[in-house]
C-alpha cells in the first residue's frame, strides 16, 4: 500500500525556520520532519510515498537527489574518468519516491486528486501531512479500515492543550496540577487516514479545492468516514512553538514517534 504525504505548505507561521523552504522540509535532529514520517512508516513496512510537492518542492526534490551523498561516506574521482564510490549503507534502499509536481497554490483536495493517476492500480492506500508526527499504530489502523469497509478512515486524536489543567474537588481543593497535559475532551483530525481508491469519486482538479471541507462534508453525508481513535502522542508543527517542542524531544531523546533504531 501506497503513503501519499502532502508536502505543498509555506510554513509562514514558522518564520525564521522555514523561510526558504517548504515546511516540510524543517530539519529536527539533521533530518526533515518529512523524512521522520517517511521512517515512522517504513518501520511498518510501508515504503512506497507519493510526495505531494507545491512550493518550493524543488527543495524536496534535491534532497531525495542527492540522499546517498548526504548519508554516505564516498570516494570522488575527478577528471575525465570521474566517479563516485559509496562506502557505507542507509536504511533507506527499499523506499520507492514518487515526487508529483501538484502546483504551487493548489488546496490539499486539488492536491490529492492529482496524484491519481500514481494509484490507478490501489484499492486502498494512505494518506497524511507532510508536518505532523505521531505513534500511531499504523498496523492496526489499516487493519480498522480494511475491517470496516467505508471510503475513508481518519485518525482521531486529543489534541495537546495549551494551557495547564487543574483539578479540584468540592471544596477547592487542588486534588491533581497537569502542565500543559493532552485534552481530555473531543477529538480532531491527526491525519493519518487509509483511503478507498472510491475517494477520488469526491474529489476534482479545481485549485481551490480543500479535502477538509467539501469533500470530508460529502463523505460524512453519505456515511462513507470513521474514526480510528489515537489517544497517545500526536502533534503537528504549526507554529514555531510546535518546532520547539518538536525539536526539543529529539535532542533530549525522548521523541516518541522516533522508534527506529
């Protein structure tokens, strides 16, 4: 089964970080948030993405380019007889890359449907942002989906608060104090979803087209949608506080979506 990422945002909420890059392409512990979810895959043994590329996305085209020189040792020969001898291995030499040029300002619907033609062979196949890590057990989302047999399975997640939470009881005692703990109540979109090639069937080529809206609206309204509750780790990178908090977990080695080793 196919991952197709969507990789097309500007990150102009991360400024300073990501002003002449994609936002994917943000670097937490020397590689792009992009790859940390390409690997979180592949430990499920998912290795075949489509990337779907907007601004910038040359960016994200040279570094899948020139992987093997920015992971390996290598020998350089120069002269008329010039050559590249590699030294060591990646983990990487089973993914398989399709980077899909989706337009520049194309909405995450536009962006989906034209990548259409890389799947006319998949019943089902994932699909996610190009700016969120979580531990999701990708094994047993896809297992949910395939036993459910709707069009598409979103992750449902808590998402992280911002503010501490106190607890107390009759009387004002403080009987519990989280800082900044997950939400306890609702659920929003994580990403992460498992798609029916049936989805394209909601979907156009119209530039303006978000799949957040019209096309999930649609979905809902024919009862074609469920959820995969996640109620462990979950955040994504849209501000630079996000970064930080981000990056801060790789340094200290405490990033819980990092399970590779």
């Amino acid at each position: 089964m196919k991952t197709v990422l969507l990789c097309g945002g500007k990150g102009t909420r991360i400024r300073g970080v990501a002003d002449d890059i994609p936002k994917p392409m943000i670097q937490l512990n020397g590689y792009p948030i992009l790859w940390h979810i390409m690997k979180y895959y592949s430990v499920y043994n998912y290795n075949e993405f489509i990337l779907c590329l907007g601004y910038k996305g040359q960016v994200i085209k040279d570094f899948f380019l020139n992987y093997e020189s920015y992971t390996r040792d290598m020998t350089i020969r120069l002269g008329e007889k010039k050559s590249i001898e590699y030294h060591n291995h990646h983990d990487e030499t089973d993914w398989g890359i399709t980077l899909a040029e989706t337009g520049n300002d194309a909405l995450t619907g536009a962006r989906i449907k034209r990548v259409q033609k890389y799947l006319k062979d998949d019943d089902n196949f994932m699909l996610t942002y190009g700016d969120g890590v979580g531990d999701v057990n990708i094994k047993a989302l896809v297992d949910f989906h395939m036993s459910h047999g709707k069009i598409l399975t979103v992750t449902g997640v808590r998402p992280p608060a911002r503010f501490g939470e106190i607890m107390y009881d009759d009387g004002n005692k403080i009987i519990e104090f989280n800082e900044k703990p997950q939400a306890t109540a609702g659920r929003i979109s994580g990403g992460f979803f498992v798609c029916r090639k049936e989805i394209f069937n909601y979907l156009d080529d119209r530039e303006d087209l978000t799949f957040e809206q019209e096309p999930i609206k649609n979905l809902v309204n024919d009862g074609e949608m469920m959820i995969y509750k996640h109620d462990s780790f979950w955040q994504p990178m849209d501000t630079f506080r996000d970064y930080s908090l981000l990056k801060n977990m790789c340094e200290k080695n405490a990033a819980p979506w990092v399970i590779w080793k």
